[in-house]
C-alpha cells in the first residue's frame, strides 16, 4: 500500500501540539498513520491501552504500565522524540488524579517533543481539559487508499481463483460505493460481498452503509423512494432539480461545478414536500437519509452537541447522498431563548448544523421541509445556508388534475392500475379547489372504499361522493396559510410555473371615511 499519512494530524503534530484527542473507531488504521508519521519524523512510537499496557511499537519486551499515571510518569523520562497514543484514556477523566496529571504534563517544559495522541470514538473532555487538548476527527479512507484495499483484495482472490480483473468503470463504481466505510468495513464487505456473488457487489456494499445509518439511532435510511412520475405540479421545482442531477458525478468536477448545497421547501402539510424528496432521491439515484432533529436532543445532558456531529459525520460518510430534516422549524424552534432555557444548548447545535451548511464541500444535498416559516430562525434562511427556497402552495386546478390523474392510474397491491376512461378530471379538479395532494390522494382511496364496498370499479360518483365528505386542511387552517402565503410573497421562489410570484393575500379592505368641517360650528361630521 501506498504511504497513508493523514495531512491534518501530520500537520498538527509537526507543529508539536502537545496533547491531541483522535475521534475514531479505527484504532489499527491510527497506529499505522501515526506509525508513518513516526518514520517521517523520526520519532519513536509508544502504544498504551489499560487491558495491554504500554508497548514501544517495533522493539521486543516493552515496558508494561497498566496505570495510566505511570505511563506519564515514564514518559516523563524518556530522552528522545517520541509519540505516546493513548486508547480510551477518557475512560479515567473521572479520576481527578488523571485530569491533573495531564494539566501538569501540559505545563511540563520537555526538552524534546513528546506529543500524547488519546484516541476514542467517543468525546468526552472535562472542562479542566478543553483549552489544552486539541481535537482531530480522524478521516475515513479516501478513493486511493479504498483503491489500495480493493486491489489488494482482487489479488488475494486472484491467488486462489481466475478472477478477471475489473475494468475502469467497474472499479470507480465499487471504489464510490465504498466511500464513507472505515478501512475495516470495507475489508470486510468486499470478502462478504465476494463470497456471496463471486463479485463485488455494489447493491451489497451499499447495504452496509445502511447499517451504519441505522447504528447512527438519530438517522433513518429509506429504502422505499418514490417514482419521480408520481409528483404531481411542482413543474419549476422540478425543473431546477432536473437541472442539478448530473453534478455529482466527475465531469461536472471538470468543469469547476460545485456540489450543490440544497433546497428548503416552504409550504402546508400535505403539499408533496416530503414525497418529492423521496422522488429525488430516485431520480438522482443517490441514497435518502433522514434526520430526526427531536432525537438530536433526546439522551444523556451534554450529548447533543456530539448527536449533531455523530449524524453529520454519518451523512458525510455516506456521500453522495441526500439529507432530508422534515418540519425542520420543531427541532430548531426556540433556538433564540435557548440561553435562558437549556444553558445554550439548542443555540450550540444549531450553530453547528449552520456552520455545517454554509462550509461543507462533501456531496450531501440538503432537502429541508418547514410548514411554519415564523418559527424558523432568521439565519437559516440566509443566502448560501440553501442554494434556494421554494414556497410549495396548493396546486392549482392544472396540478389538481395531474395529481387525480397519478392517483387513479396508480397500481395499488395486485390491481395494475386503471384507465382515465369515465373519469371527468377537469370536473374532479374544480370540485377539489383548495385541496392539497395528500388530500386528494385520500379522496381517491375513500372512493375506492366506496367501490368496494359496492362491488362496483372505482368511478366518477365515488370519487365525487368523497369530496363532498372531505374538509380541506385550506379551510380549516386558513388564517395560518393566508400568514404564510403573505410572507412568501417575493421571499421565496414559488415552486409552480403558474404562480410566477405567489400572489399577495388580500387584506380586509376597510370602508373609507371622511372627516369635514362643520359650516358655522367648530365641529366636525362624517
């Protein structure tokens, strides 16, 4: 294999940072960078865990510390440049002795450099410890050390079997497949996969992904998408979609295009927000990962600001993908008085969820849902958090029939779906005004209720008889849709052609009154 030296922790260690906390589950791929970091500096390596003790990598009968005191005792003493990785020593950050004895070795002036590497796929820092440790989240494999991996895989097989070589675009397809697994993931899929097909498998390495989202406990994988031909409206929306589905890939790279950052969608329940996401994460071929904001805080106090790290570092490990947070205003909604609430913890989290959205560079696009702008925090709707903000309204009478059009083709269970013939959509679409697409998708299974329960095919009058019965959310909630219609008005970009600018709501018009001056009195009429 190739030199593996990750450039952050080279970088940080040769300007002698003296204690530096590794995030990583990775501990065998940690000591080898760190080994070749070792080499290049030429520094000697120690190695410590409370189960092994303390080894000098590379030399015979090291000497053995089980206590971890001890082990900063002997490294007190040794004379030569020298690296000491430390695993789980956050193990002992309860013990006050251990937290000391790191504040003095802080302090300690060392003749020469003894940097100490503690390293856990947990984070877990005492306040006394956080201004002099330095924290590193440790990088998955890139493309060419996965490259390496699979090569070495294909001639160990090639050892045993006639295995053929893979050509170009079969290995960038598996290499791509397998971004975002830790070096032993991938080891292990590509054996999996191989003894399961004889190959390497792309759908196989991709379910392992999905079991690192599910580990992940605050995001769900979806393994049902939507046919992007079922969304019904939305033609502006979906054109701009359209128009970003080919960026992902390495010509689009060429020819200096950005990843796209993402999208948030403003609109009422049952518009088609949340469908549209699953019918693009089908169009784009790229997996539909969505995060629970609620979750991010639920669990041990002070775990929240790791949640939000945990899962972005999740997503990012499964790029290129698609990142869904529906009704995303819920989990940030009083962000602004989190000061006073939760000693600034909600304020903490979304500060990192923003500072994510406006740096990242990795290939996750955003699709972000809200159904009440005003709960929303002002900096989230700033330009360059999200490449755009639609306002998903009710479709219009066009979008209407499209939409009964979809639902009553649609296959259903062993039914292959039905004809148009009987049905009257223009007739559906007027009767159906101020309707959602949830809404109608539910007059069309309440029809079909009806038609069963009558023996008969599913029809007009079924259909009709079920929008009589139906009370649109439009009427129910129409103050608060009417106050979101007003603020997208020139604010957001509206998702249908048809509404160029989403119209302004009209506001009560009040009777005018004129005041005048009474002739010959000092009083005034109306």
């Amino acid at each position: 294999m190739k030199l593996l030296i990750d450039k952050e922790l080279r970088t940080h260690i040769r300007a002698q940072y003296p204690i530096i906390y590794l995030v990583t589950y990775e501990e065998s791929r940690t000591e080898y960078i760190l080994h070749n970091i070792c080499l290049e500096a030429k520094m000697d390596m120690y190695s410590w865990s409370f189960t092994s003790g303390l080894e000098q990598i590379g030399k015979p009968e090291p000497p053995t510390q089980m206590n971890p005191l001890k082990v900063f005792d002997y490294a007190s003493e040794v004379s030569t440049p020298s690296l000491f990785v430390l695993k789980d020593l956050h193990s002992f950050f309860g013990n006050q002795e251990v937290v000391r004895k790191i504040r003095d070795w802080y302090n300690q002036a060392h003749k020469v450099y003894k940097p100490i590497i503690i390293t856990s796929p947990v984070l877990k820092i005492p306040v006394e410890l956080e201004k002099i440790i330095t924290v590193l989240d440790l990088q998955l494999p890139g493309a060419d050390e996965i490259e390496d991996l699979l090569n070495v895989a294909i001639e160990t097989i090639k050892a045993k079997t006639n295995f053929e070589d893979l050509s170009d675009a079969e290995m960038s397809s598996v290499v791509r497949a397998c971004m975002g697994l830790t070096s032993d993931e991938i080891e292990n899929v590509l054996a999996k996969t191989w003894i399961e097909n004889g190959t390497f498998d792309v759908s196989s390495i991709l379910a392992e992904k999905k079991q690192i989202v599910r580990k992940s406990g605050i995001l769900e994988y979806f393994d049902e998408l939507e046919n992007y031909n079922n969304v019904g409206g939305m033609d502006a929306l979906k054109t701009w979609l359209e128009e970003r589905g080919d960026v992902f890939g390495d010509d689009a790279r060429k020819a200096g295009l950005p990843f796209p950052k993402g999208v948030l969608l403003l609109g009422i329940p049952g518009v088609g927000k949340t469908l549209l996401a699953k019918a693009v994460s089908n169009l784009w071929g790229l997996p539909l990962i969505k995060m629970d904001v609620g979750k991010v805080f639920a669990g041990i106090v002070g775990a929240s600001e790791q949640n939000m790290r945990k899962a972005i570092a999740t997503v990012e490990a499964c790029a290129p993908a698609i990142l869904m947070i529906d009704e995303i205003e819920k989990g940030l909604s009083g962000v602004g008085s989190s000061n006073f609430s939760d000693a600034g913890t909600a304020a903490r989290v979304f500060g990192t969820f923003l500072q994510w959205l406006n740096d990242k560079t990795s290939p996750v696009f955003v699709i972000a849902t809200a159904n009440d702008v005003t709960q929303l925090p002002p900096e989230l709707l700033r330009k360059g958090r999200f490449d755009e903000i639609f306002f998903v309204s009710l479709p219009d009478h066009e979008d209407r029939k499209e939409i009964f059009q979809i639902h009553v083709t649609k296959p259903r269970g062993q039914h292959p779906g039905r004809t148009l013939e009987g049905f009257d959509l223009d007739e559906l679409a007027s009767l159906t005004e101020g309707f959602s697409g949830s809404e109608i998708e539910q007059v069309v299974i309440a029809g079909l209720f009806k038609a069963f329960k009558e023996k008969k095919e599913l029809a007009q009058e079924h259909l009709v008889s079920a929008i009589n019965e139906t009370i649109p959310l439009s009427l129910t909630m129409e103050e608060q849709i009417t106050r979101l219609k007003r603020w997208a008005h020139n604010r957001a970009r509206p998702a249908s052609s048809r509404c160029k600018s989403e119209e302004q709501p009209k506001l009560m018009e009040m009777p005018k009154i004129r005041i005048t001056r009474k002739k010959g009195s000092g009083g005034f009429e109306l």
